[in-house]
C-alpha cells in the first residue's frame, strides 16, 4: 500500500500558503496551482501578497503554514528543483558594472554552464532581449527598460520549465513593454509554464490562460478571463452622447443615468439596448461601448476599484 501523499502533475502548485509578518498577515491560506504551458496570473493592488507568495514559491521565503510543489518536488531550495525554475524578481537584479553578457555568463555560470553551450546561450538571450548590439555595453549605461529586458533574459539562461516573473514591467517604456510581452507570448507557445503577478490588467488580460485575484493576502477568485468577466462583470457599460438633452417626459423614461447630454446604460447585450433605444426618437451624436474587464471584476469582488486600491 502506498502511503505517500499524492503528488500534482501541475508544474507549481500552492496548497494553504500562509505568511506572517509580525501581526500582519501577508499571505493567508492561498491554493492554487499552474498547469504545464499556461501563463498563471497573479493579480492584485500593491499589498496583495503577490510578491510574498511567488518569494515562497522559490525559496526564499519559508511559507508558516501550507505547503508547495515545484515539478512535483515540496522544497524549492534544493538545488535539482532551483535548476528547473526561473525567478525575475521586481527589483532588478544586475550588475551595473558588468557589461551585458558578463552578466548573463555570470548566471549561467550559476547554473553550471560553461563552454560552447555557455556562449550559445549568451547568444540567444541577447537576441531574444533585443540587446545583442549592447553586448559590451555596461549596463550602467542602459535604460531602465533595457534594464528590464536583460533582467529577464538572465533567468532563461539554463532553459528553465517554470518561470516566475514578478511584476516584470514595472516602469518601462512602451517599446520595452511590448518587447517583454513578446517574449512572454512565445516563451508560452515553446511550452514554458510562467507564473506572472501584476497589478496592470491589460497585461493580465493579455498574457494569462488563467487568473487568481488577491487583496489583501486573501484569494478571491481564479479563472479564465472570460469566465471571471461571465461571473463578475457580465455587464456592459454604453455612454450615448446626445446633440441635445431630450424632453422631460423623454429623459424621465429613459433606462440608465443621464448626465447633461450622455446617457449612461449598462447591459447584458449593448447592442440589443441600443436597438430598443430607437423608440425614444433620441438625436444621437456618439456611442462608446465600453466592455467589462477585470477591473470590473475587482470592483464587484471588493466594492473598489483595483487602481484606487
């Protein structure tokens, strides 16, 4: 008979977590699990325990209760568990003085690697950074957004399975920004597994097969996008903007909140409320519709907005 406890096939997975810090807890009884391939977003306000959570994953941080498997292994801190896994941290982790791939061979090193197999890689993460006529360059002398490019390329350098990415868009530049969402996307199509915390919901919205929801260390929903907006934010918001205010007995009748010359409506299926608009004979000089998304989500999960969190 096998006693041993049954282990997941999902590549991470979180049962339980909880961490303290003092009186404050910073992560209470969070569960959740990444499957192999998927980008998992962890989504939530400054605070949330987003970057608490993923410092437990790989070992940095022991976790005061719960429990946590890397590839099905219960302690990231062993090292044949660490060389499975990737971790860009919120806080570049670079050396300024070094050129670019100094410190790439410097990671890598890390890892073992040496030789032909360790200049193939420096190859690669500089291309795949955009960084390659850089090389040589200091990193003193790059932008923050290069910064962030490079940050990232220094965790791939040992071909991880599982990649943690914390925050790893903080303050770049839109050509950066799309440059490391593209790397994302294909490091996703070659099969990595990418745990992502965020608390930019476009970025969530673009990268993750599914998402938890975190406030306050407390785990408040996860799914599929298009689920949590089916359950949560299935309404759509219509602004009308009339060329006049209508009559009185018109505007009295009319569905939503009229605020000078716009209507605002909210519906199930915007088009259809458009439709039944036409009998009020309205003289209409704009529609933006304005889909649910997951602020709205978080809006009808804690009564707030998550940027005003």
């Amino acid at each position: 008979m096998n006693l041993q406890p049954e282990r997941s096939s999902d590549p991470i997975v979180a049962k339980g977590l909880t961490k303290r810090f003092g009186n404050r807890v910073a992560v209470s009884d969070l569960s959740f699990s990444a499957r192999a391939g998927e980008t998992f977003g962890l989504l939530g306000p400054n605070g949330a325990g987003k970057s608490t959570t993923i410092r437990m994953l790989v070992g940095s941080l022991n976790p005061d209760e719960g429990t946590i498997e890397i590839d099905g292994r219960t302690d990231p801190t062993r090292p044949e568990v660490k060389r499975s896994l990737g971790y860009v941290p919120q806080e570049i982790a670079l050396y300024d003085e070094l050129t670019a791939e100094e410190n790439l061979a410097f990671f890598a090193r890390l890892h073992g690697l040496s030789g032909k197999r360790l200049s193939e890689r420096i190859d690669f993460a500089l291309e795949f950074a955009g960084l390659n006529d850089r090389r040589k360059d200091r990193v003193a002398t790059f932008s923050g957004g290069m910064k962030r490019r490079l940050n990232l390329v220094t965790a791939l350098m040992h071909e991880p399975r599982a990649l943690f990415l914390d925050e790893p868009t903080v303050g770049v530049d839109p050509q950066s920004r799309a440059h490391i969402f593209e790397n994302i996307e294909t490091l996703r199509s070659n099969g990595t597994t990418i745990l992502y915390t965020t608390h930019e919901m476009e970025a969530a919205e673009r990268l993750c097969d599914r998402i938890a929801i975190l406030d306050h260390g407390r785990l408040l929903a996860q799914d599929t996008v298009d689920a949590l907006l089916h359950a949560h934010g299935t309404l759509t918001r219509v602004a009308i903007e009339l060329r006049q205010v209508p009559p009185p007995a018109v505007a009295e009748a009319l569905p939503g909140e009229l605020t000078g010359t716009t209507l605002h409506v909210e519906a199930d299926d915007p088009f259809v409320m458009i439709g039944e608009l036409g009998r009020f004979d309205l003289d209409v000089a704009r529609i933006h519709v304005e889909r649910a998304n997951l602020e709205t989500v978080f809006l009808d999960l804690t009564g707030r907005r998550l940027r005003d969190s």
